[in-house]
C-alpha cells in the first residue's frame, strides 16, 4: 500500500527519453540466425571466430525504462514510440521487483562478479550519486492473468485478453489502485550508465544482468550464456517445447553479444541494434495496431475492405494487411481505425483479425464508416438488401473493369496465356481494352506500339488468344463474371443451355438468344441453383448491356463449344430420386452415374418422377411413390439400366 500514492490521474504526462527505445529485429529460423551472424562478419571484419551469445527470454509483457537519480526511482516510462513514451511512474512504483531505492552492493559483491577494483568503485559512486537508467519487461504470470480474469468474470466485467495485453492496459491505468491489483513483475534487460559508454563500467552483458541482481532488482535464472549458434538453436528449441512451464510466457529468445564492446562497434541500424537479435518462437498470435482500411474493389463490383496493419511476425512471416471481409466483420469486431488487435494464423491459414482490445483505446480511435462513393469511379456506391457487400454498380468502374478482365483471362476462365494482372492494366491505361470482347480484337501492331512489347511477346499473346477463340461454353459463362456463378455452376449452365441446340458449337449471339428466354423459374430448377443465383442469371441475361457485348463477341468472331455431347444418353429424360442406402455405391456416385447418362435426380417424389431407386431402409418416400404409382426399382435394377447400351 506504501506504494500506491497520490490519486487517479487525469492523463499521462509525455516525456522524451533521454536514449531512444529502440526495437529489435526478428529471426524465425536458424538460416536467418546464420545469416545475421554473417552480415555482422562482414560488417566487423575483426569479429571473434566464436562470439559468445548471451541469451535471454524474451518476455512478452510491455517494455519500461526506470530512472534512478542518487539511488532513488525519479521517473518511469513507457517505450511510446521510442523517442517519447508516457510517464507512468506512480504506476510502475506499485509494482514489487521495481525497488523504490536502489540496494547498494558492497564492493566485494561486485568484484566478484569480475569487475575491476576501480569499476566497482565508480559503479558504487553512480548508485549512490548518479544518474542510472534501468530498463526491462513489466510482465503479468500467467496466474495472476487466470486469478484476474476469474475475479472479472464474477463480477461480469470485461476479460482481459492475454498477459502481454493485460500488463500493457494495467500500465496504461490512471489510477495506480488498480494497477497495483495487477500483480506485475519486472525484469532487467539493460541497465544505462547515463555518463558513461556501457562498456566503460562493464565487459559482458553477463555481467550486466548479474549486477542488476545486486541492485535490487529480480533476475532470470533461465539466461544462459552460449558458446556457439548451435547452442543458441538447442536453448531456443528447449524452451520452445518447454514454454507452457514457465509461469509466464515468452515469444522467443533475446540473442545478444556478450562482449559490450561489440555492441559499441556494431552499433544500430535503422530501427534496431546489430548486436542483438530476437529469435522468435512460431507464433499463432500476436498484436498489433490497425493503421488504415482501405477498399477493395473486386470483379463483381463489391468492396472489400483490407486492415493495413502494423507489420508484425506471425508464424514464421510478417503480416502487414489483412482481409476484414465485409463491413458486418468491422461492425462485429467493433473495429476502429488506430485499434490494437489480435491477429492469428493457425497452420498456413491467411492471418485474420480475431479480437479488438479495447482495453488499450487511448480515445484517439477513429470509426470506420462504408464508403459511399467508389474509390476509383467516385460513383455512388449501393447496399443490396439481403447480402452484407457494398458495391459500385457503375459497370463502366474503371477498376471493376480491370478486375473483370483480369477475371476473364485467368486460368479457370477463358485461360489465356500471358493475359496477366500486369499486361491488362498496361493495355486498359492503353486504351486498347475496355471489355473481355476486345481481347479478341487486338492487333500485334497495336501491341508493338507499347512499353516492354517486343515482336516475340507480341506474337506470343496473339497467339494465345487465336487459341481461345474456340471458348468452352462453361469457361465463358465463367469468364463473364456473372455475379454468384462459380466454375461449378457455370458446368451446369452448359449442360442446360446444351438442349436448345443440336449443333456442337454456337456463336455469343446464339447463346444470347438462348439464354434470354429463360425464366427466373427455369433457372431456379436447375440442380444446385439457388434463388439467388437464379435471380442474378436471369437479371444478366435481361440486362441490354449483356446484349450488346455478346454482339461484339459476336463480331470478333468468338466460338462457343458447347460441352461433349454425353457418349450414353440411355437416361435422358429420366428423372429419379434415391431412398434408404445403396451398398454398391454411394449417393453421390448414384447421382453423378444417373447425370452422366443424361438423366436427372430430384430430391422429393412427384407425379412427374420416372423411378425410385430403393436401398436397405427407405423412407416414406417409398410410400408416397407407390401412392402415386411411379415405377420403383432395386439397386439391382438400377445397375442394370446403368449398364444398358
Ligand atoms: S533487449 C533494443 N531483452 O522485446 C531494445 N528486450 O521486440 C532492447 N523484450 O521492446 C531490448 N524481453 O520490450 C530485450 N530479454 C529481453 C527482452 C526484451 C522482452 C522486449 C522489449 C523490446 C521488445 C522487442
């Protein structure tokens, strides 16, 4: 209680450090750790053979600088952004490892830990008449988080997130009460003579850890001192399998040149020190801070809106931006633009945005509101009733067009080789394409006349696309980009359009011609075709500007091949529904056999069903079908009319 002093605070005062807080560089595996070790070979060619590593947990919690003044805790902060952090001394002075006063050592105890005579008198001087700075990780256990959250619960208060977030918005707390109920522990990772170069007063940062003991402060027992990078790889796989004993956690290991002359000579670059290096676990979770939105306009028009984060290492890769989905996701998160979030990366999975902690809001948070104009076309953009996406219905968008065709060429869809993301955009700035039709109307003399287009290239596309004149009809329902057809649908779309028209091959127009006089209803009874997918075929189809770009395929001469005609169309006509289980094959074989012979499934008997295919236990469906009279076969007879010529 002695430690808690004066009352809440309004707000933190800003204090600029007197040495910048400055950040580490990470490693995820043994080839960066060489590699590091390399370039500082190379940078200092007069490196030891066998540098030694001092290396320490690297604890997950929020990093604090401590300035004592004649011996006496004057002010605490927070990193901030490394130059001016917050000044949060009535806070850290809660917590117990932070001694208030320095204890002051004996000149013995300090000699043996291999000081000189003369270093351990001027250290003594410092402590007692300088200036010391002592910097290191404040840290929640693991229990203390459990015993909080449990105490929350109860009274159903929010839950923290996790330790590291736990002490980081315990810091952050205006009334130093409540911080001290937090439990926090600090440990020393650097201890700063303010008048001195630090290898002035101390050889090895073995040494540095061992003295900060002497003066108070708690130390890690688990830091060890390794002779070669292979016993840097052992300790970190150690401590990697055997993290969840620790009482706290940490994310990997701080690696650090035990020499402090070393650090001298290596000194910082950018952002961070070459000297030491934090070789980190693979993590499936780490925080960070939302730095904008920003939206995506994809082929359909609809907007998609991207977190731009700041980079931060999750398993094994550094995350930078991250999918939020739609706009529902950033209204369930409660996400605001400045946010410190959870990300997580299970497996190879892409890395999402889990959680929000709100806990950390400084107030400077900024909602995030639905565009309501296109980024690119600066058109109104709409919301459709039942969906959650906002888009840009202006189907002349320039970015939708280029997504369009980007869409229209790939792999999956008209397959054109060399038609990459890369070369549509050079020849859309070009103006040479403005629809998917026009790809059929270029010239090699119109591609000669663009940047980095020479003969070859020029040929090759050309070609590339003679050789896709000839479209599957599936691929170029695909290609077109109807909004809600996948690879999938667009099958059965062909199969379906494939029965007005008894020729293999059919012109745009033709296909328009076809495809127009389909009702909404005709489309819906199409297998796997929704309502909402029938909606959007039929509204496709409807639209004049479907007309007309069909014309100008049309005029390019495309030609659609319908699909192979079905080599056994013993079932066509045929409509069947399936009870109880076959034993000779599944359902889906049942069905896919029945399609392949150009016969039908329907799930619910009616007047109008051919045959019912009856396995071990059916249904009341058996009994509806013998009501209705409709002809009801065994698997065995179902296999007999598969095998029919
Ligand atoms: S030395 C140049 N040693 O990790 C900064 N940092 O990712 C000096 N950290 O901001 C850092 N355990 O808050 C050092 N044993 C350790 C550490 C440690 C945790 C934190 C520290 C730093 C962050 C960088």
């Amino acid at each position: 209680t002695q430690r808690v002093e004066g009352r809440a605070l309004s707000r933190f005062e800003k204090i600029t450090h007197r040495q910048a807080m400055i950040s580490l560089y990470d490693a995820f595996s043994e080839t960066d750790m060489r590699d590091w070790e390399k370039r500082n070979r190379n940078y200092l060619v007069s490196l030891p053979v066998q540098p030694e590593y001092y290396c320490e947990l690297k604890l997950d919690g929020l990093a604090a600088s401590l300035r004592y003044e004649n011996g006496v805790l004057r002010l605490g902060a927070t990193r901030g952004d490394g130059k001016t952090g917050e000044d949060v001394t009535a806070n850290l002075k809660t917590i117990e490892s932070i001694p208030l006063s320095l204890r002051v050592p004996t000149k013995q105890e300090i000699e043996v830990l291999g000081f000189s005579i003369q270093q351990a008198e001027k250290i003594k001087e410092i402590i007692l008449h300088g200036s010391l700075e002592v910097r290191g990780e404040a840290i929640m256990t693991k229990d203390v988080f459990k015993m909080i959250n449990t105490k929350y619960q109860a009274e159903g208060k929010a839950l923290l997130a996790n330790t590291r977030n736990a002490a980081a918005g315990s810091l952050r707390q205006l009334d130093p009460q409540i911080v001290a109920e937090r439990k926090l522990v600090f440990y020393p990772y650097d201890l700063i003579f303010s008048d001195y170069r630090r290898s002035e007063l101390l050889a090895t940062r073995q040494q540095a850890d061992a003295l900060a003991a002497l003066l108070g402060f708690k130390k890690l027992e688990h830091n060890r001192l390794c002779v070669t990078l292979d016993e840097v790889f052992a300790l970190k796989n150690n401590w990697e399998k055997n993290k969840e004993k620790l009482p706290f956690f940490i994310d990997g290991l701080v690696v650090k040149f035990n020499d402090l002359k070393l650090w001298e000579q290596l000194g910082i670059v950018g952002k961070a020190p070459r000297y030491m290096m934090a070789y980190k676990f693979s993590a499936e979770q780490a925080t960070t801070k939302v730095l904008d939105v920003v939206w995506q306009i994809g082929r359909t028009g609809a907007l998609t809106p991207t977190a731009i984060l700041e980079p931060v290492a999750l398993g094994g890769v550094t995350v930078a931006r991250s999918t939020l989905h739609n706009f529902d996701e950033i209204k369930r998160l409660d996400l605001r633009l400045g946010d410190t979030v959870i990300m997580e990366r299970a497996g190879d999975v892409i890395p999402k945005v889990v959680s929000v902690l709100k806990e950390l809001r400084t107030g400077e948070e900024k909602l995030i509101t639905a565009p309501k104009h296109c980024p690119r076309c600066q058109q109104p953009i709409e919301k459709d009733k039942d969906e959650v996406a906002f888009r840009c219905v202006n189907k002349n968008c320039y970015a939708v067009a280029l997504r369009r065709l980007i869409h229209f060429a790939s792999k999956p869809a008209a397959d054109i080789e060399g038609l990459g993301e890369k070369i549509v955009e050079q020849l859309v700035s070009a103006s040479l394409l403005e629809d998917a039709a026009d790809i059929y109307a270029l010239r090699k003399e119109d591609l000669l006349l663009l940047d980095r287009f020479a003969e070859k290239k020029a040929d090759n596309l050309i070609q590339a696309i003679a050789q896709r004149k000839n479209l599957e009809l599936a691929r170029f329902l695909f290609a077109l980009g109807i909004l809600h057809i996948g690879v999938e649908s667009a099958q059965t779309i062909a199969q379906e359009l494939k029965r007005s028209f008894t020729q293999t091959e059919i012109s745009p127009l033709q296909l328009h011609q076809a495809a127009v006089v389909i009702s909404l209803d005709q489309w819906q009874s199409l297998d796997d075709i929704g309502p909402i997918v029938a909606q959007s075929l039929y509204n496709f189809w409807q639209d004049e500007d479907t007309l007309l770009l069909m014309e100008k395929f049309n005029r390019h001469q495309l030609v659609l091949m319908l699909p192979a005609t079905l080599k056994n169309n013993s079932l066509a006509g045929k409509s069947f529904v399936l009870t109880g289980s076959l034993s000779r094959l599944t359902r889906q074989e049942a069905k896919d056999r029945i399609k392949a012979r150009g016969g039908q499934t329907r799930d619910s008997v009616s007047r109008q069903l051919d045959y019912l295919i009856v396995g071990e236990n059916p249904g009341s469906k058996l009994k509806e079908a013998e009501k209705l009279g409709i002809k009801i076969i065994s698997e065995d007879e179902f296999l007999k009319l598969l095998s029919q010529e």
